[in-house]
C-alpha cells in the first residue's frame, strides 16, 4: 500500500512518550504512530466498523443467559422474545 507523508509537530512530552513507546514495542516511530491511530480507530464509536460499534450497546440484563452456547439458534430465531424450540407452530398449510 502506497503511503503518503504526514507532518505532526509534537511537543517534547509528546515526542518523548512516542519514543518511549516505538523503543518498547520495538517499532519506528512512524510504525507506533500508525498503529496507534487504527487502535483509536477500533476504540471509537463510528469509527466506521459496524460491529465494533455494537459492543457495549446492551445490558446484559437483557441478553439470554445462554447466548453464548446457542448464539446460533438465535441468530435464526431472534431473542429474546422467545427461544427457537418455544416458537409456535406455523399456521400454514402445507402444500
């Protein structure tokens, strides 16, 4: 991917602490930096990924007690209103 230069003017606090940083996490300083705007980018919401966004969104009051094990059967059927096995019978007839 082509990258295009960008100046920053940082203050020596600023400065120091991306040097600190890129020493620690073994980086260049243009590496910490870039690194560090697609962490913001993941922590902020709208940040433009939709899933991302949706962490955090509910209570955990409201979600079922055993989403994490039947995450499948609710995709398909909903939550919480009623379980997948609890659903009615369809009305139709078949045909």
């Amino acid at each position: 991917m082509k990258k295009t230069p960008l100046q920053v003017y940082l203050d020596a606090r600023d400065q120091a602490l991306l040097e600190r940083l890129a020493a620690g996490l073994g980086l260049s300083k243009a590496e910490t930096v870039r690194t560090a705007i697609r962490r913001l980018a993941v922590e902020t919401p709208g940040s433009g990924d939709v899933l991302l966004d949706l962490i955090g969104t509910m209570d955990r009051s409201e979600l079922p007690t055993d989403l994490s094990t039947r995450h499948d059967e609710y995709a398909v059927g909903g939550y919480p209103q009623r379980r997948v096995a609890e659903r009615r019978p369809s009305r139709r007839k078949p045909t």
